[in-house]
C-alpha cells in the first residue's frame, strides 16, 4: 500500500530504529539484572518463567493473586488457607493446600504483606 511505502521511506528511519533498539536493549538488561536480584533473595524463582517472576512481583501486595503459581514454586503446595474477616478474605494465611487437596493448618500465621519474597520464605 502506498501508505507502508511511504512510512518506510522516511529518512534517517533506520538510524532512529536503532537508536530504540538499543534503548530497549539497556531496559531489558536492566529488568533481567532486577529480575537476578529477586531470584538471588528467593531461590526458588529460579524454578519460573521471567513472565511469571514478573506477575507474581505485580501482585506482591495480593497474596490471593500470587496463590496461583505457588505450584511452579513449590512441588507439593497449590494454594493457601486465608484468615477471613467480615466475611472476605484477608491476608494473614492460616494453612495450605497440597495438589491433592490435602489441607495442613500452619503452626505460625503467616502475614502476607510487604516483599513477596519475604513472606513466602
């Protein structure tokens, strides 16, 4: 189409492509050395995909989000038991669930809060 021809003939194209290309470069080694530090603090990231780590490290905050890939970090956990309050789900985890469905109450409550890395250790 005319339209394509015309975009892909504009000059110094190639050269700005370039430039954003290695911009994107420097982002990604960025995020994959921030992406090493969190796997260095929780070894068990390691066992993940980058998209995965990603998710879960969004959703730190929201233990009832990152309950779905406790099975790619753990061989026999698929999720956990949360302590409700006033009827909803808060984030204080009382027990957990193996594949299973076998239930195990927790002899210490777990508060889920603060570094995702820190409260699944």
């Amino acid at each position: 189409t005319p339209n394509v021809v015309q975009a892909c003939c504009k000059p110094k194209l190639y050269e700005h492509l370039d430039e954003l290309q290695g911009r994107l470069g420097v982002c990604q080694k960025a995020l994959e050395q921030y992406l090493e530090t969190k796997r260095l603090a929780f070894p068990r990231f390691y066992f993940i995909s980058a998209t995965d780590l990603l998710d879960i490290l969004s959703k730190g905050d929201q233990p009832h989000e990152v309950v779905k890939h406790l099975a790619k970090l753990f061989d026999s956990m698929a999720k956990l038991k949360f302590e409700e309050v006033d009827g909803e789900k808060g984030n204080k985890a009382i027990g957990m669930y193996s594949k299973d469905g076998e239930y195990v109450d927790m002899s210490e409550h777990c508060v889920c809060k603060g570094q995702v890395e820190n409260w699944l250790t």
